[in-house]
C-alpha cells in the first residue's frame, strides 16, 4: 500500500462495537511503525476526518458528518426514493429498506420502519452481508458477466458457503434465475423469522445502483400474495427510478454511476 491507502486504513477501525482509536491501532491497521501513524493521524485531524478523544484516542471528525448531510441531501437515489418508500410503507403497513450498492459491500440508505412488531434491526449506513439477503443477491443479479467473474474469483469460498454456487457457471447460473424472475425472496438468510423481498433500482443505462426490498415476518407473509408482493415491489423500484431521471439535481450534476465490484473483505 502507498502511504495514502495506509493512512485511509485507519478509518477501518471504526464500526458499531468500536468508535475510538490510538496510535497503537492505527499503526497495526495501517501496517506502520507508530511515528508513521501518528503522522497519519495527525493529518486525518487536520482534514476533519478524525477528532481528539479522551486518554490519546480518536475518533470520527466533523468532516465526516458534513460529508454524510451532504450525501443524505444530493444523493439521486435517496431523494428519488424517501417520500416513495414512507407512503408505501404506510399504505401497505410493511417495512421497506433501501439499499445502495457501492462495489465492495451493500449499505442500508434508508428504511420506512411502519410495522413495529418486528425489532428496528437496520439502520441507515449499515453494511448488509454482500452474499445473503434479498437486498444483496438481487444486486449480485443484475451485475455484468464480467463482474460476476470478478466477484467469484475474489470470493468464490464466500459464495460457496452461502450457496450461492460452488463453481463461476453455478454461480452466474443462480444469478441468471434471480434476474429472470426480476425479484428475489428469501426467508431467514439474516435474521430469524424474517422475509425479504427485494427488486433492483437501476440507472438509464440498466446498471444497478441498488434495491428496494420489503421486509416482514414470514407470517406476515402468508397473509400476501407473494405474486401480488412481487409486482408492488418492482414498481415501487420502477418509480425510483423515473424519480432519478426527473430529479433536476441528477441532471445538473451527471447521471449517478454504478459502483464496480472490487475486492471483497466479508
């Protein structure tokens, strides 16, 4: 890694179970001597990135947070879609989340949490397994031949425990079934006990950029026509997608690219 990818690293330490970090860290994630990572560091807090904490630890700077409004406020896919997912979710008394895809992992953009029987489990900027899920095996679907390669040669142990395949024609065959049929349901594959439904919101040119996916208790789901759960959920990805078009801000600023696969690390 060049310097810059080694002082990025550090930021790798942050999660839910962990929001502060020294220079002992800092070093180990980065993989340099401690002078060299508390130069990182110190550059990171002068860039807003990371801020001071107590006992010589640090953790996620003002920067960060400017850059998460700015992304919440501008981003096509969940001005496109906020107002969307809240009035069905309403409508429909069902859990809807949406989900960004950005090449490495699949994010929870944003939710409509209406059925408060089931636990707020999700959150906004929370990674979702990459290999399970309605919400990532219906993005894994819609990638291209050349990147599902891709993604199999990085990944094809992870693939193949999820069941997703234990060979790149396997793999790229589920994958075909799952675009065919437009949607993908799944029962249990994250949390216990729930469903997930989920379509693909892509751009003007067919590149996915990410999924809607209804979420709910597989009792819940007995009580619905899957057929008819099926159809809701692919126009309510359909009308994301002609609000990206119409959204001014989308055209002003060019058409939001689809992320490429890069390596995974989960």
């Amino acid at each position: 890694m060049n310097s810059l990818d080694k002082m990025l690293a550090i930021l790798n330490g942050f999660n839910e179970d962990n929001l502060t970090i020294d220079v002992n860290q800092a070093a180990e994630l980065s993989g340099s001597s401690r002078p060299s990572a508390y130069r990182y560091i110190q550059a990171m807090t002068r860039s807003g990135l990371l801020t001071p904490a107590s006992g010589g630890n640090y953790t996620i700077g003002s920067r960060v947070i400017e850059l998460e409004m700015l992304k919440r406020e501008n981003d096509p896919l969940l001005t496109a879609a906020g107002n969307l997912i809240r009035y069905h979710a309403e409508e429909m008394g069902i859990n809807i989340m949406l989900c960004s895809y950005y090449g490495d992992k699949v994010l929870c953009a944003d939710l409509a949490w209406t059925d408060h029987s089931i636990p707020q489990i999700y959150k906004a900027g929370r990674a979702m397994p990459i290999f399970k899920g309605a919400m990532a095996k219906v993005i894994l679907a819609h990638l291209t031949k050349s990147q599902l390669k891709n993604i199999y040669s990085w990944s094809q142990d992870n693939i193949a425990e999820n069941g997703l395949g234990s060979s790149l024609e396997e793999f790229t065959d589920n994958m075909k079934e799952i675009r065919k049929a437009g949607i993908c349901i799944t029962h249990a594959e994250i949390f216990d006990g729930l469903v997930g439904i989920a379509a693909p919101v892509c751009d003007n040119e067919g590149r996915v950029l990410g999924s809607v996916v209804f979420v709910l208790t597989g009792e819940r789901t007995d009580k619905f026509s899957k057929d008819e759960l099926a159809v809701e959920i692919r126009n309510i990805a359909t009308d994301i997608e002609q609000g990206i078009l119409r959204n001014k801000k989308f055209h002003d600023a060019g058409p939001v690219v689809a992320a490429r696969p890069r390596r995974f690390k989960i």
